[in-house]
C-alpha cells in the first residue's frame, strides 16, 4: 500500500513535496489551544521512516 494513501495520513494532510513529507497546517489539525495537534505531528513522524528515505 502507498504510504501517503493511508486514510489517517490522508485525514492528517501530510503530502509529498521535493523536499520529502510535509504537514498542512489547517484547522482541523489544531489542538484546544490553536496549536498543531500532536497526534498531528507524531503521525508525520512515524510516517516519514517508512517512506523509504
């Protein structure tokens, strides 16, 4: 299965760009206080490694 296409990554917003794996920073993605949630974040992370660079 391609990584990015993963319903949650794809829920999160984390695309693909020349640099490698960025997140959209939008609104739903944002935590009680207005801050990227960390789930967020730690989805990103956990998905980079196992895109192969």
């Amino acid at each position: 299965m391609e990584i990015l296409k993963i319903p949650f990554v794809e829920k999160v917003g984390i695309e693909q760009d020349e640099k490698g794996l960025k997140l959209i920073f939008r609104s739903d993605n944002l935590n009680h206080i207005a801050t990227l949630h960390a789930s967020a974040q730690f989805t990103l992370a956990e998905t980079f490694p196992r895109f192969g660079w």
